[in-house]
C-alpha cells in the first residue's frame, strides 16, 4: 500500500475519477484509447490520517467500465510496486502493460507503447526531481492526442528554493524545460512563476488551452501542489472545465 494524505484521494484522484468519466463519449469515437502512469506505485493507497483503502490511479483507470480504455501501460521503478501492480491488474488481461524502471530513462519505449487514437497521461511524481519536461516531449510528440493530468509538487519548489536556485542545481531547469528559468524569476512566489513557465512550456508543444488549467490543492492555508491539466483540443480543456466546476471537492483554477 502507498501511504497517502487523504487530499489524495478527494482531489486528486476525484479530477482523475471525474475526468475520465467525462470524457467517455470522446473516447467512444476512437478504436483504441489509452491511458499512460509514469509513476503507478502499487495500485492502491491508504489514507494516512484515517486508514481508509481506496484504488490508486492504475485501478482507476482500469475499473472504468462506461468506456473503458483498451491499453492501459503502468511504469514504476521499486519492484515492490511492480509485483503489486502485476498482482492488482492480472483480471484485466491483455489491457495492461506493466514496466518495470525508470519512466524518464524509458521515455521513448513508453511512447512507442501507446496506441493511434486518444491517450491520457498521468504524470504524478513524489517532489519536483523526478519531473522531467523531456519526458513530456517525448509524450506529446508521439502523437497529437495525448491529453495530461500532471501533479506539479509547488510545495517542494518552496521548502528546497534555496537549494534549487544553486547555479549547478538541474532539477527546476529539467522540470520546466527552461534552462534560464533563474534569470526569468520575478520577485514573486517562486512556485507559482515555476508552474507558469511550465505552462508556457506546454504551450510551445500545441497545448494551447485557456480554461483552468491550474488546480491548487491545498489543506489547512497551506498549499501542497498544482494540479495541471492540459490537452491540444478545445474539447478536452471544455470538459476540464466543467470537471472543475461540478467536481465537489475541487477548488477554482487559474485561468492561463
């Protein structure tokens, strides 16, 4: 189990539960629909403040029935969570393809994974290090339906900024695909610049959207990250439109 803050799984996972329910009949006019999770973990998660189980975004994915997706591809790189995910995934058959190691390393494979019609990619990593805007690239290159739900960790970008604004420190440059993000920083919120740039970057691969792209989710005044969300059609970023403000536990985006 992957122990979790319960905001896992009331927005988190309530945007990605909503989002792909919403967007069924989109789905029903392609033969192959798939769904990619750079980072799986195990499959399910407990929530730490109460000990409640629930499915993680692999089942998610999986359980949904409506229309369902006909490839779903799994990456992880702890063998723990390989062998949860083999086990969890086995009653869906064929549908699944479970790889083990390291999604940025395997970027192109994942890719090349990912069948002709329309595809979800969650990208969910644990802090702003694993976040690799080459690995997006590569996502987004591999065909022009490829819409993202990527959890952008703002709360990191704060406690370690003065880590991250060393000279020789990779890991925001990586992440935004901005290699003079310092120079490019204003006197503000570094989190929040960040995840602008990282918008802007978005945009320079087609996704070009407007609607609440942004989601903040936070918990007692503090935030703990962005929920970005982004898609190449002006259908997908209408439905995230409408998932953000019918989804119950959702807060207002920011319009970009």
């Amino acid at each position: 189990m992957q122990c979790v803050g319960e905001w896992a799984e009331h927005d988190k996972h309530g945007y990605l539960r909503t989002y792909i329910e919403a967007t069924r009949e989109a789905r029903r006019k392609f033969t192959h629909r798939g769904f990619i999770d750079l980072f799986a973990g195990p499959g399910r998660v407990r929530i730490r403040e109460t000990g409640e189980l629930f499915d993680g975004s692999p089942l998610i994915a999986l359980k949904h029935e409506a229309v369902p997706f006909t490839r779903v591809i799994l990456s992880d790189l702890e063998p723990v969570n390989i062998a949860a995910l083999h086990y969890r995934t086995a009653q869906f058959g064929e549908r699944v393809e479970i790889v083990s190691g390291d999604s940025n390393a395997m970027a192109r494979e994942l890719a090349g994974r990912l069948p002709p019609g329309l595809n979800l990619a969650l990208i969910d990593p644990f802090g702003l290090e694993p976040l690799r805007f080459e690995t997006i690239r590569v996502l987004a290159e591999a065909g022009n339906k490829v819409d993202l739900f990527i959890n952008f960790p703002t709360s990191d970008l704060r406690r370690n900024h003065a880590l991250y604004r060393r000279p020789d420190n990779p890991v925001v440059a990586n992440a935004l695909g901005v290699p003079n993000w310092r120079e490019r920083l204003g006197t503000g919120d570094i989190a929040l610049q960040a995840a602008r740039l990282f918008v802007e970057s978005l945009a320079g691969l087609g996704y070009t959207g407007v609607h609440n792209r942004m989601i903040r989710v936070q918990r007692g005044g503090s935030e703990l990250y962005r929920i970005i969300f982004a898609s190449k059609h002006r259908l997908g970023d209408d439905i995230w439109q409408s998932v953000v403000r019918n989804t119950p536990m959702g807060q207002r985006g920011l319009p970009f």
